[in-house]
C-alpha cells in the first residue's frame, strides 16, 4: 500500500514554479478569508519600515522583523488547521476545538514574542528622544 499521496511533487527543481502559485493562493486566500491575516499584515506594513529606520543594529533589526514575520507564518499555519478541521465537519467536537485553540495559543505566543521583542529593543530608545531629553 503506497503511503505517499498522489499529489505530492516528485521534487527537483521543475517544482518551483507550481510551489510558487500554491504560495500566491494561499496569501490570496488569507488575505481574502482572514480578518487576523489581514490586521497582522497591515501592522506589519507599518511596523517593518519603523524596524528598517530606527537607528538599532543588525541583530536588533532582525529580531523586530523577524518577530513580526513569525506572527503571519503562525497566522497562516493557524489558519491551515481551522480550515482543514472545518472541512472534516462543523460540528461541535473535543479535538476540534483542542485544534483550534492550539493554533490560537500559538497565534498568542508569536504576538508575544514580538511584544516583547519590540518593547526590548523599542523601550531604550525611548529615553534617548529629543523631546524627553529636556524633560
């Protein structure tokens, strides 16, 4: 009895191209499908281009756009296991909403890792503005 599915890739680097539209539709589809995705994503817009101006090294810099781009690969994954155990059935079941809730207390954890991320390396700076400097 094979194990693998039938529409598993076989590999190589032929692969990429159909990777790269099965990517596309999965942002098209978050983006069209979900609220969370879509507030993520804007926070992200605004929140990137902050990380790439302030004057913080390398290191840091990663750290906050790396967190923000942890929160969207958390979203997406919690996402994926909303949508395949709705399409099992939409009843009410105990280890769908174990599923889902653990996606979300995954969902959670990013969002505070980047909280904090941010607020470590954010907060400092605070106290080195021009308009605190006078008091």
């Amino acid at each position: 009895m094979p194990t693998d599915s039938p529409f598993k890739s076989r590999g190589g680097l032929g692969r990429l191209p159909g990777a790269l539209r099965y990517s596309i539709a999965g942002f098209r589809e978050a983006w069209r499908n979900e609220a969370a995705f879509r507030q993520e994503a804007a926070a992200c817009a605004v929140l990137v281009p902050l990380a790439l101006w302030l004057p913080v090294t390398p290191l840091e810099r990663l750290a906050l756009i790396g967190s923000l781009g942890l929160v969207l690969v958390v979203e997406l994954l919690n996402s994926a296991i909303e949508a395949a155990v709705d399409r099992v059935g939409v009843e009410r079941h105990t280890l769908s909403g174990r599923a889902k809730d653990l996606g979300s207390a995954a969902v959670m954890l990013s969002l505070l890792l980047a909280l904090g991320s941010w607020a470590t390396v954010v907060w400092p700076l605070l106290g080195s503005l021009p308009w605190r400097a006078g008091g």
